[in-house]
C-alpha cells in the first residue's frame, strides 16, 4: 500500500469515527426556560345561597320572539338554592341550528329584585365588576308555575316553572 492509500484509509477512518462518536454524544440538558408570569385568573366571591324556601329557586323557561330576530329566543334560569345559577340563551331558527349562550355564576334576590352576577359566559371566566356581567331583574309577578321579570331596558320575561334537572334542547 502506497503512502497516499494509508493517508486515505486514515483520513475515512478518522471522519467515520468522527461521525459516530458525535451520534454517540450525550447531549447536556437543555437550559430550562425562565419562569413566565402568568396572569392570575380573577377571582370571584362565593355565592351566597338563597333564603330558605325561596320561591324563585328553580328552572325558568321564556319562550318569545323579537322584533329584529328571526326565529324563536328561548331564555333558560336556573336558579340553585346555594346561589348558584345558569343562565341559557338560545335561537332556534327553521332548518339552522341553535346558536346560544351560556353563562354561570350567582343570583341574589332582595326584595322585589333579581340580581344575576355572571362569573363564566360561554367557559371563559369574566371580570369581577365588570357591569355588563350584573344584571337586575324586576320581579313582577311570582306563583309557584310563572314568573314575571322586567330587565332594565323594559324588556318583559314570561318565564314557567320546568321540572328539576331541565336542559334546553340542542
């Protein structure tokens, strides 16, 4: 073998060994990111529950339509004993399916006065304060079967009483 065949040989060696110690290589960790503040969710009070036996306690449905909408607006409240409450509305249009919206958080009565404080509309959490969110409902008439609410724009809600555990249909 000549001189230049040994060099040759030596150099594809060196390269080949080269290669695979790097593959063979323990590669040092990864620095860890810095730490990222994330921004605190806000936080809401607890509900306060109901007086016992409160009349308004319980599952509503409104039924009407709008001038302006096509369709039929279905209006669910749900109102728990712990002061809890869900609030459900949907459109229910011919051959469309329903668009709607959901919201939870607490309900307080004082009075004549049904005050709804949404904490979650459609799963994202809401500002604490925010008024948008804060809704005062007057009670005008209240049976065991209907309820009557007047917002504060005017706008009127004939509400019946659903069985315990109603969902509006999709």
């Amino acid at each position: 073998m000549t001189k230049a065949n040994i060099l040759r040989r030596t150099c594809w060696v060196a390269v080949l060994a080269t290669v695979f110690l790097s593959a063979c290589a323990v590669k040092a960790p990864a620095p860890e990111p810095a730490a990222q503040t994330v921004p605190a969710k806000p936080v809401h009070p607890a509900c306060q529950p109901a007086a016992a036996g409160d009349q308004l306690a319980g599952n509503w449905l409104s039924k009407h339509r709008q001038k302006g909408v096509v369709g039929e607006l279905r209006t669910l409240f749900t109102l728990q004993a712990d002061g809890s409450m869900a609030y459900t509305e949907q459109v229910k249009r011919p051959n469309k399916p329903s668009q709607g919206l959901n919201e939870s958080g607490c309900w307080v009565r004082k009075g004549n006065d049904l005050q709804i404080h949404t904490q979650e509309s459609n799963g994202v959490i809401t500002e604490p304060g925010d008024p948008i969110y804060e809704n005062h409902y007057n009670i005008v008439t209240l049976t065991a079967r209907n309820l009557v609410l007047r917002d504060q724009s005017g706008t009127t809600y004939r509400l019946t009483r659903m069985s315990p555990g109603y969902r509006l249909p999709f």
